[in-house]
C-alpha cells in the first residue's frame, strides 16, 4: 500500500507544471504578424498569403523546438478589410486560417470596427485565441480581454492587448454605440504594474503605430510613447503603420518592432530570459515569397486546400471587366498619402461628377491600391475602396467653402487625412492661414455663392479628423464609393491616366 502510495507521488511529481527558475537562462521568441488586411491568398505575382506563412511557421516552430525555444505567435491587428473576397465574407478565410496556424493571441485593430459588434463576436467565435485590447469599453466594461499570462516551461509571459485611440476616426463605426476608446497609454500604466508581479515577462500587443521620436502628427501617440511613458514592458509588438521595422527600435528599455504589412514578412524576437533580465539576442524580418526572393517557399497544400473555395467563391462575382486604363494608377500608401496622384484625382472626380458637384473631396486613408495597367475589374475597384462608404454631398457658401479647405490644405502629408481633390485649385499658406489664390470649377471662388461638395460619408462626418460637416447639412443618397466609380470607369471605358495628374493644382507651404 506504502509502496503503491510513494509511486502515485512520484508520477504526480513527473506530471507537475515546470516552475520558474530564476538563475536558468530561457530561450523565448516571439513570432508576429500585423495587418493582415485580407490578404489569406496570394497575390497575382504569387508572394505572400496564409499557406506560404502555413509553411514558414511550421519550419520555424520546428527548428526552435529544436533549440529548446519556447516560441509564441502573435498578430498586432487589423486583420479585417482590404481584399473583397475577405470582405465580402467577413474575413472568414483569414480567421479561420489564422487559426490553423495556432496563433496565441491578437490585438484589436481600429478596422475591426469596420464591422459591427456581432460581426466581431462571430469572428472571435471562429478562433481558438483571444483577442485582446485593455482600453475599449462599452458601457463602460472592457469588450475584450485586456491581457492573457502564457506559461512557457515556467517562465509567466504576460501580452497586453492595447487599440488606437483613434478607431473612432479611422474606422467605419457603424452600429457601435456607447463604445469608448480610452487612452491606451494610461490603461497600459495601470496594468503593466500588476503585471510584472504576475509575469517574468510583459509584452504590449498593440495596434497604435511606430511614430519616430514621436513624431505622430495628427495621429494619437504609438509605441515609442507608449515606451517612453510607461515603465517595465520588455516588447511591444506593433502594428497599424504598417510600417517595416528590420532593426527593432529600443525606448526606455523597451524593444519595439513590427512587421510591415499583408503578411509580406513574419517577425521574429528572438529573447533571453534569466535572473529577472530580459535581452534581446536577435530580430528579423523574414521575407514570405517576395517577387525578387531567389528560394520560395513552397505552400502548404493543407491550408491551400482549405483556403480555396473562399477565393474561388469570390472570384465569380469580382473578376468582371468594367474598364482599362493603359498605365498603372497610384493609391499605394506610402504615395497617395503624401501627394497629389492620378488615382487620387479619379476618385476625387468620380464623386464630384455622380452629383454635378463643383468639387470632389476623397481623404487618402480611403485610397487603399494600386490599379495595374491593364484592363480594370470590380476586384480592383473593392481593392481601392474596401470601406462601403457612403457618397454625400453638403452645400457650402464660398466662405464657408474656403474656411473648410483651409482646414483640409493645412493637413501635412504622411497620414490617411491628406487630401486628394478635383474642382479645385489652390496656393496656400498653411503658416498665415491665407490663400494667394483659390479657384473652385475655373472661377476665382465667390463668398456669396453656394458650391456643392462631393465626398465619403465618412470624413463628411469628421472621420479622418477633417472638420465636421453635419451642421451644414449633409444630403445621403444611398450610393456607395465603390459603386460611384465602377458607374463612372464603365462610361469611361478606357482612362487615359495623364488626363488626371498629377497636376501640382494645389500648392502648400507648410
């Protein structure tokens, strides 16, 4: 009995939990990907997409295993919103795949909330891991968890999921009543302390964005004020710049890193956890089939196989012809965002000539791709406007007109509130805050006069920060973004793409 009572023990002992040794060194890395946007399948030059990542995660995990590494796998949000077979399925592929992956945890982005709630819920309903964000409230209890504690062969690893403040302003919101989004910084110096009592490790999972020096502009604080302000979080792993991060930035003590965008690369953390200490020995962004990598990765069938008829189904309807253009146009982030371009100004038309409008207004945070030469589908058209925005129109007097550009013209680039415009030509001092000329349709503008203005719902409201406009009026008709251009590439036929600029019409000192 003694004998059968001791052995009971000794197995008991054998199935315990490890427990965290202090002076033991631990080998941790974290994986991580960030906004995701759609992109489950490859693209048209076969980089990126969930079963070439299927392939590269399994390799690593496999090799870090080898080098007894506890590895965990993380997404820094806004995996919603991009690419219309995702979209028009509520990014069940995505999900879903992310899932056949074994991701740990994720961040909420600010485009999740381009759904409303029960879009998000079913969402959560499709994974095995959490998502996470401490500073989103409805009714004033957090909608999410605000951080999960992973046990890792003893060593506690706490990931705090942290969103934008800026989700009201960069999302569609539609539906999301009484929800609030407080200052992440702040929830972050309340939790961090408790914290670091509970984890040998912290992690902020966070969707705000890498600003330089802090150098955010009209966008709310990112990581390195996160950093900066807030002791005691060893990494932060980022997303929503969907900026390249291949040499991770150190604030404060912190490491800060992120992985562009689309799944174009997977990141990877490599730490050293002993005595309290946690150091960085090596980070990297690995590269998924990009077009000049020279070894590919070869896709995993399974989930190549699984990810199949969610492109196939969308394919029927997306892949139709409604025009051509015999050059590429621009809406690529990293342009549109900081200058005029013939994209941007075709938007901008479309809109103003649906209505006979005397301007057209797009914020270039709507602006979301490219549209190769060649001819145009509805595929692309979703591409380039993914967000179901409503077209409206608001009547302004010239004074009020010229007041409200002056508001729009004084926005620096770099961010999705620089504007693109057509009806309009401008050279402003943003400094003095006065116009050395300003003609609206070929005429000088005139105070007393009533223009009409042709733009998305979304920055018509004071979406993107541009100045609110529902005093004045705004007149709904029910036609979406995407829909006001097919009509108006379909009578098009074929764009001539020098007939929409660049033209440097509008000319800004800042």
């Amino acid at each position: 009995m003694m004998r059968s009572f001791l052995l009971l023990l000794v197995l008991l002992a054998g199935c315990a939990a490890p427990v965290y040794q202090p002076n033991k060194t631990y080998n941790l890395t974290l994986l991580h990907t960030n906004d995701h946007h759609g992109r489950f399948w490859a693209n048209n030059d076969g980089e990126w997409g969930l079963a070439a990542r299927a392939t590269l995660i399994a390799r690593l995990r496999k090799e870090l295993s080898a080098q007894d590494s506890e590895v965990l796998l993380l997404d820094a949000g806004d995996v919603n919103t991009g690419v219309p077979q995702s979209d028009m399925l509520d990014a069940e592929p995505d999900f879903k795949g992310m899932n056949r992956l074994d991701y740990d945890a994720m961040a909420v982005g600010n485009h999740e909330f381009d759904n409303d709630l029960a879009t998000i819920r079913k969402q959560e309903s499709w994974v095995n891991f959490p998502f996470l964000s401490a500073n989103i409230y409805k009714d004033n209890k957090r909608l999410f968890r605000p951080y999960i504690i992973k046990d890792m062969g003893g060593l506690k690893v706490a990931i705090l999921g942290l969103t934008t403040k800026d989700t009201p302003f960069k999302s569609k919101m539609e539906g999301h009543t009484n929800t609030e989004f407080r200052d992440p910084i702040a929830e972050a110096a309340l939790l961090v302390p408790e914290l670091r009592k509970k984890a040998q490790v912290v992690i902020a999972l966070t969707h705000m964005g890498h600003y330089p020096n802090e150098r955010h502009g009209l966008d709310a604080p990112g990581d390195v004020t996160l950093a900066r302000q807030v002791p005691g979080i060893d990494l932060i792993i980022g997303g929503h710049t969907q900026q390249p991060l291949f040499k991770a930035d150190v604030q404060n003590g912190t490491i800060i890193v992120q992985a562009h965008e689309w799944g174009r690369y997977v990141g990877r953390v490599d730490l050293t956890v002993q005595n309290g200490v946690v150091a960085l020995k090596e980070y990297q962004l690995i590269p998924v089939n990009h077009k000049d990598q020279q070894v590919k990765i070869v896709e995993d069938q399974a989930m190549y196989g699984f990810l199949k008829p969610y492109k196939e189904m969308g394919d029927k309807t997306l892949l139709v012809k409604v025009g051509k253009t015999e050059e590429k146009l621009v809406g690529e982030r990293n342009v549109v965002r900081n200058q005029e371009t013939n994209l941007g100004n075709l938007v901008a038309e479309a809109y103003r000539a649906k209505f006979n409008a005397d301007v057209g207004l797009a914020n270039s945070g709507g602006v979301r791709d490219n549209i190769p030469a060649g001819d145009i589908a509805y595929e692309h058209i979703l591409m380039v406007l993914p967000f179901g925005n409503d077209i409206v129109t608001v009547k302004l007097s010239g004074k009020d007109l010229q007041t409200y550009l002056a508001s729009l013209l004084a926005i620096a680039p770099g961010s999705g509130s620089f504007p693109q415009t057509t009806g309009i030509q401008a050279d402003y001092n943003a400094k003095t805050k006065r116009f050395k000329k300003l003609v609206i349709a070929n005429k000088p503008i005139d105070a007393k006069r009533s223009y009409t203005v042709a733009l998305p719902s979304f920055v018509a409201k004071g979406g993107d920060k541009w100045p609110d406009l529902s005093g004045f009026g705004i007149q709904s008709y029910g036609f979406m973004d995407a829909d006001v251009f097919r009509e108006y590439l379909s009578k098009t036929g074929e764009v001539k793409a020098s007939a929409f600029g660049p033209f440097g019409k509008i000319k800004v000192q800042y």
